[in-house]
C-alpha cells in the first residue's frame, strides 16, 4: 500500500521549502491535505510529483490544476489568517480550497459548470473538508453573495482583471492570480486599499488560460 502521508511530507521538504514557501501555516496546511483526492484517479501515484494535471468532467468541461510548488507559494502570497473569507475562483477539484481551509480561512469555491463542480464537491469530502461550498456561475463575475472577501484567489492565468473582483474586496483584501501565460506569465498579487488598488508582482510562473478572464478581441477593419 503506497504511504501517502511519507510521500506527503517529503513533498514538501524537497519541493515547497526550496521554493521559497517557507510560511509554517501553509506548509503544515499542505501535510494535513491529502492530493490523492484531488487528482484523477488513475493519477493518484503521482499526486505529490512537482506537476499540473487535467481533470475532465462528464459534461465535457475541463480544469488544469496547478503544481503544487505554484499553489502553495500563490496562497503565501495572499497572507491568508484564519477567520478570512476567502473565494477561489476556477479551484478545479477543490485542492487549494482544501488548504485554505485548513489555514482556518472560510472558502467559498466557485466553477464555471456544474460538472467541474460536482467534482470538487465530491473530492472535498472524499478529503473530509467539509467546510467548502460550491457554487456555478460566470468566474468573471465573481460570488457577490459572499462578498466582502479578504482573498480572492485565482487558479490559472488571466489576461485582464475585471472591476466587478475587485469591487468585492474588502478594505486591505488581497487577489492572487497569474497574470499572462505562457513564458510571459507571473503571479501578481493586488490589495485594495480605501484610496486605490496596487498590483506588484511575485515570481514567475506558467499556467492554463481561464477563459473567463481572456481580453476581448477588438475588430478588425
């Protein structure tokens, strides 16, 4: 029987501590979540390797899940504290929500379709998380039902940041998301303050295009 929990651990020695996560809450959120339940199944040997996996729901919709290296040092960057609210935009099967949870942040998780949906609701008990709601809706839009939030977090890549997210932070929230894609990709980290929102950006990294988030295309003439 394959020993999840040494496998866990070791993930995150040899990968998160040596990408700079070296927030103790988030690498002790990391050990207690168990990745097996968020990947596909026929994956579940390789849920701690350093890289992104596609999940596909019955509908036919489809999320890329992030490396856990990126994950974790994302939610770093959002300075999570228990008690916040936080909203996870695009969170596939549920694994980031599941740390943030375990942070003692109050997650809502929302997806574009009730299929991807109904995964992540599954995963998440499967887990035995069973704090997280899961709600459908247009990611751009973002969840006003929950809002004022302290963290929006995105996983994936977003090419512009529509007014409608940020309008639901609260004073000195943070967004988390990976601005571009591709080589030209980086996590960005926005906070919101009574006067303005600032934008700076983290560290590189590479993920799937949310369609939600893609700039318009203008027309030609």
């Amino acid at each position: 029987m394959t020993d999840f929990t040494a496998i866990r651990r070791n993930m995150v020695d040899t990968q998160l501590r040596t990408y700079d996560v070296n927030s103790k809450r988030v690498l002790d959120a990391v050990e207690s979540v168990p990745r097996e339940f968020f990947v596909p199944p026929e994956a579940q040997a390789l849920a701690y390797a350093d890289q992104s996996f596609t999940v596909t729901a019955e509908a036919g919709e489809s999320r890329s899940l992030l490396q856990p290296m990126i994950l974790a040092r994302m939610i770093q960057a959002a300075e999570i504290e228990p008690g916040d609210r936080v909203l996870n935009l695009a969170g596939g099967t549920g694994y980031g929500a599941a740390i943030m949870a375990a942070m003692g942040a109050s997650v809502t998780l929302a997806e574009t379709g009730e299929g991807l949906a109904g995964m992540a609701r599954r995963a998440l008990l499967s887990a035995g998380v069973e704090s997280v709601p899961v709600v459908v809706g247009d990611l751009s839009a973002g969840y006003w039902a929950g809002q004022p939030y302290d963290v929006i977090f995105i996983e994936g890549a977003v090419e512009i940041m529509p007014a409608s997210l940020t309008e639901q932070l609260a004073d000195d929230g943070r967004m988390v998301a990976i601005l571009g894609h591709g080589r030209a990709g980086r996590v960005a980290l926005w906070r919101k303050t009574e006067e303005s929102i600032g934008i700076r950006s983290i560290f590189d990294a590479a993920a799937a295009p949310l369609d939600a988030f893609r700039q318009p295309v203008g027309f030609a003439f």
